[in-house]
C-alpha cells in the first residue's frame, strides 16, 4: 500500500511538483498525477520537518536503505554520495548544503 507522509505537501523540482510517498517501508517520489517517477528505495528523505522530501536546486537529501545519505535529482539518479562519516545532510542553497557528522 501507498502512503504520502506528512506534510503531504507538493514540493518543487525543476518544473515538476513531486511528492514523497511510502511504499512497504521505503520512500521514493510521485508526480502531480501521481506516477511513480522516483520508485521507492530510500529510508528517509529530508532529515528535519521543514524540509522533509523537498528538492532545493534540483536536488534531495535522502538516505538509503544502508543508512548512507547521499543527494539525488529529480530522475532519481545519485548526483552526491557522502561518506558514511556523515549522518545527516541538509538541503542546497546557493549552491552549498551543510552536512554533519
């Protein structure tokens, strides 16, 4: 089964709204029409509420199913893999996104 999690609201990548879902415990991304476009595969996206599943300058925190956080764009593809000294990663702004261990 198929749930969106809160805050179900849209987010903006590139001229696409997507929205995070959930899908047997994993989170991956539907359009407006609510097409998979990113299958889910991730274990969270976004790591505070503010900014849960959000895409800034076309691309997403998430964290996969082996708990390294990386940055994907809006077809999914990893653009950014951090190492796995990091914990968490925030999202870009002006081209640089904080990270923390």
């Amino acid at each position: 089964s198929r749930t969106q999690p809160s805050p179900a609201e849209p987010h903006t990548a590139d001229q696409e709204k997507l929205f995070p879902i959930v899908e047997d415990d994993k989170l991956g991304y539907i359009n407006a029409s609510g097409e998979v476009v990113i299958q889910p595969r991730f274990r969270a996206v976004g790591w505070y509420s503010s900014s849960e599943g959000r895409f800034f300058e076309g691309l997403a925190a998430v964290q996969d199913l082996e708990g390294e956080w990386k940055y994907i764009d809006t077809r999914g593809e990893t653009v950014i893999t951090l190492n796995d000294r990091f914990g968490f990663a925030s999202p870009f702004s002006d081209g640089l996104a904080p990270v923390y261990d």
